[in-house]
C-alpha cells in the first residue's frame, strides 16, 4: 500500500499503539511516526528499541506538524488529553482513539477540539493481556475487526482515510453510532472481564481455604478467566465507570440467566441445561466459522498465536514481533 499519513502522532505506547507501529511500518502506510508517553520509564524504553521515528517528551509536542493524531490511553485520561493537545492540533488532522468506550470518549474529547480537525473515534477488537512498548506486534490486527464511530460533522475522506489504514493494518472495518458500539461491546467484551474478575476473585478467596489447590489444579476454563483478568487493571476500571448504563444492562440479563441454571440444576432439569448449552455451544461454533478464533485445543498458550490453514486445521502463525 502506498502513504496514507506523513505524520502519525501516537499518545501513549502501550500493546495497541506499539501494535500499531510495527504493523503501519510492515505495510509502509507513514512516513513519521512520532510516539510519547505519561511515564519516562516508557519513553526510554521506546527510545532504547527504536519504537518510533521520534519519542518526544509532550502530547503537545507530539502532535505538532500530524495529520494523524491517535490517543492510545485510558478512556478516563482522554477528555485532559484532549484539552492538552487541541491548541497544537493541526488544521485538517484527523484525531482518532483506540478506547473500548465510544460514547463516554465522544463526550469527553469533542468539546475540546478546534473545528478544523476531523474526529473519528476508533476502536480495533484485538489485544492480548500484555501491555507497554514491548507488547505489540504487527499481526496483531490480521482479521480482526475495528470498529469506526465518525462523529457529526466529519469529513467523509477523513474516514475513508482512516479505515484505509485499519485495512492496510490488516483488520476488517465496520462502523456503527457510538451507543449500539457500547452496547455490543458490553456484551462481547466488558460484562465477560468482569464475570472473569469475579471468578478469579472468588477462587482466590476459596484458595485461602485450600491453600494452593485451585491455582496447582487450574482447569482450562479457569486458565482462560486468570488470562483475561490479567488485563490493565486502569483500563477496565476506565471502561466500566464509562460505560456504566450498557455493562449493568448486561449484567442484569446475565444474573437472570444464571438464576435460571441456578434453578435448574437445583431441580434436576437436565433438558434445560442440555438444550441451553447446544444453544451457546452454537455460538463458539460462529465465532470460528467467522475466522475470529480457532478450535486449536491450546489455543493462546503456546506462545505464538494459532490460524486455521486453508484445510481449515489449525496451524501456528507467525511468531509475534516484541518491542
């Protein structure tokens, strides 16, 4: 693909931004990417490994001379943020984020930006439990999905622009208004890291009964909930204070189903669970027929990440690029 943006400015340089890097420079879609971070320990990092073209100390002084500015922090650090960066920002830039909360991001970040920047929330569906300047890697948007939410008033080229480069990143692109993306998104993504939270929290008080049996005799279900839990702790404290209306929404619908199996294993009504996990049991089925994970039985654990290969058998990927 050929340069979509001369300069990218990236506030913030966890796994998405470090992702974003890596996988912009596979496909050659900036010709500058200027990077800065809340802490020096982080700057130093991306400075040491060569992250970025430049590593400045500001997001003021980041986004300077960017046609592409990108806030990859916190959704509760976005409004500051923006406020920081919009006498900087220059005119026809467009500003982008990578939050999993749009609605709350909108509200936060518009008000602040000069009418000559175009505003275009973003969010990419892909991340692992890892974070910082060392976590990402190139592929880790190949097929997955990113979501566009343009606010009222955006240049159309502006978006088109944007969704060039997630597709030149590897991703599908969609784009939805910001309340359905939250709604969706607390039911495939929010209200499951904090039924994971809970578990892992639960097991963690039982393993103060048991001492060290729950964690040394972990099944993979419970592995799979300890991955997710290790997620940025700032982060999912972010994203459930903002999007508080749709993740108790779900909660509430998932606390009905629960008391529903509550009930039927309390009565023997093996019909019911039988006819209920054929029906979930379907949905994993979907999500792998939709080339979103695969059926590969370590899946996540080997340390590289796993596709399925034109027969459709699982076969490793690429080993992933660090820092």
């Amino acid at each position: 693909m050929s340069v979509l943006y001369k300069r990218v400015a990236l506030i913030g340089l966890g796994l998405i931004a470090s992702s974003m890097v890596h996988a912009m420079r596979r496909a050659g879609l900036a010709d500058e990417i200027v990077g800065t971070a809340r802490t020096a320990e982080t700057r130093a990092i991306a400075r040491e490994d060569g992250l970025c073209d430049r590593v400045v100390e500001t997001a003021a002084e980041a986004v300077e001379g960017a046609d592409l500015v990108v806030l990859c922090v916190p959704v509760g650090a976005m409004g500051p943020l923006a406020a920081e960066i919009a006498p900087h920002l220059a005119p026809g830039a467009t500003v982008t984020d990578v939050g999993s909360v749009k609605g709350a991001v909108i509200a936060a970040v518009a008000p602040f930006l000069p009418s000559h920047v175009n505003f275009v929330p973003a969010h990419p569906l892909a991340g692992t439990e890892h974070s910082g300047p060392r976590s990402g890697f190139a592929e880790l948007f190949d097929n997955r999905w990113c979501l566009l939410v343009p606010t009222e008033g955006t240049d159309p080229n502006a978006t088109a622009r944007l969704r060039a480069l997630w597709e030149g990143m590897g991703s599908f692109v969609d784009e939805m208004d910001a309340d359905h993306h939250d709604l969706v998104l607390a039911v495939t993504s929010h209200a499951p890291h904090l039924i994971a939270y809970t578990m892992v929290g639960v097991a963690d008080d039982l393993r103060r009964v048991t001492d060290s049996e729950v964690i040394k005799y972990s099944a993979a279900g419970f592995r799979d909930f300890t991955r997710i839990a290790a997620s940025d702790p700032t982060m999912w404290r972010d994203v459930f204070l903002n999007n508080k209306d749709a993740t108790l929404e779900i909660l509430g619908r998932f606390t009905e189903e629960l008391f529903a199996l509550q009930r039927a294993i309390r009565t023997g009504d093996g019909d019911h669970l039988h006819a209920y996990f054929t029906r979930t049991r379907a949905i994993r089925r979907g999500i792998i027929e939709a080339g979103q994970d695969t059926a590969a039985p370590d899946f996540g654990r080997s340390g590289k990440p796993v596709t399925a290969g034109s027969d459709g058998a699982p076969r490793p990927a690429e080993e992933p690029r660090q820092g």
